[in-house]
C-alpha cells in the first residue's frame, strides 16, 4: 500500500511536470501594424502565415518550431538563401542567441515525422523583438534542396534552458494551415542534431490548441540546371549520326 502511494505520487508529479512543460500562449498587442521588413519589400518565396501574429507561444523552455512548404515540383533544385521570422514576448531579448534549422522531407506524406532529414543548423542571434520588424537572416552558406517534397524551416530559442519562460514564437492565429509544427524533448533542451519527431511532445500548433500559423518564412531562388555537355566520344557519335541521316536520306532522294 505504501509503495501505491508513492507510485501514485510520484504519476501525479510526472503529470504535473508535463503540465507545466506544455506549449502555452501570450497575447499580443493587437493595436500594432503589421511587422515590416528591414531589408525593403519582403523577398519571401516560403510563406503561410498573414505577416501578424496575434499571440505568442511559449514551452518553459527551448522547444522547435517549424513550418512546412511544399513548393511545386518545378520549384526544385532550390537554394534556399534567407529565413525570416519576427520575435515579440515575455523575456525574448535583443541578442539572444537562437538557431535555423533546415530539413527537407521527401517522402510525400505531409508529417515531418516521418523521413525528414536535417540539411543546417545555423546559430543565429535576435535583431528585432518590438513585433514591428521581421528578424532576417541572409544564411552564411546557401542550403540546396532536391525535392520534390516538403521544406521544413525551425527556430530554436537556445537561449533559454529547460524552466525558461519565455514566449518566443510568434504565431498568426486568423486561419490555419495546419503546416506548422513544434517538437520539444525529454532531455529538456534541444539536442545537437534534433531528429523529428520531438520525443516528447510533437504535432502540429494546431493539435496542442493552439491553431495558427508560426510567422517563418523561406527566400531562395531555383537552380538552373546546366545543360548536359557532351564528351569527345559522343561528340563522335553525335557526328556519325547526322553524317548518317545526311546520306540516309540523300539515298531516299537518288532512288
Ligand atoms: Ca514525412
């Protein structure tokens, strides 16, 4: 009977703990225009979300949250070249150091949980936290993306550890998606090299009862695909074939 009771203590614990691990949102002012991009007109190829975030998401902790693009099959080979995202919350600070994460998911199945492979994990720090100006990140190496299939784009608040509770996420609440997700794990902070799903919560912002759409975007431009030089030898056999069809059909002419 004691040894129920501690059992029962300690389920009630875990439980509470989750509890308070959970994804939790903050409003935002809402008597604020829309954030602007400091760089000029907004270059964004990626985008779901309506460019204003009306509440802010926050998990006691570091915690990732992704969104997932599915740009056209004639979109790829792609380079994607810059993420931009807007920060605005209780104790998210001009500074703070954050990462970029870059996976692609080719398997056509629309959850990143499944066959999403992680191409970049860049470290990065906060410009803007007003809500009035987009964060943008011009990447240090540009990452490629084959396709066809999803493109997940994921910010990490690395600099707030497991007990931090901040609201760093700005997310757009007006119509949903359902293509942004957040993950967060059992170690507590965000492991080097963070396989998806989370393993400790993971689903969409939308499945935690949180509907929206994470306010980060994706710019890039399409590879030109060189056109297929030939060799010497089939350079060669590209010569004897027309010499071919020329006297293939000088003959059909004679006759
Ligand atoms: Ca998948």
């Amino acid at each position: 009977m004691k040894h129920l009771k501690k059992l029962v203590t300690f389920a009630i614990l875990v439980t509470c703990s989750f509890q308070l691990q959970a994804l939790i949102q903050q409003d935002l002012n809402q008597n604020q225009p829309p954030p602007v991009n400091p760089n000029g007109t907004p270059t964004s190829t990626f985008i779901i979300d309506d460019g204003t975030a009306e509440t802010a998401i926050g998990d006691g902790g570091q915690f990732i949250w992704l969104n997932r693009f599915t740009p056209a099959a004639s979109e790829f080979p792609f380079q994607l070249e810059e993420v931009s995202t807007v920060f605005a919350g209780t104790l998210v600070s001009v500074g703070d150091t954050i990462r970029i994460l870059v996976y692609e998911d080719t398997d056509g199945d629309g959850d990143p949980g499944t066959g999403a492979v992680l191409l970049a994990d860049i470290t990065e720090t906060i410009q803007f936290n007003d809500q009035l100006t987009f964060n943008v990140y011009d990447l240090p190496t540009p990452v490629r993306l084959d396709g066809p299939g999803d493109v997940l784009i994921g910010i990490v608040n690395s600099y707030g550890s497991e007990g931090f509770n901040d609201f760093p996420a700005a997310l757009d609440t007006t119509a949903s998606n359902g293509r942004s997700w957040a993950a967060t794990y059992l170690a507590g902070d965000v492991p080097a090299n963070p396989a998806l799903p989370g393993d400790e919560q993971w689903g969409t912002i939308d499945s935690f009862g949180l509907p929206g759409n994470w306010i980060v975007r994706g710019a890039g431009t399409h590879i030109a695909l060189p056109i297929p030089a030939l060799n010497y030898i089939g350079l060669i056999v590209f010569m004897f074939m027309i010499i071919g069809l020329f006297i293939f059909r000088n003959k059909d002419t004679v006759n």
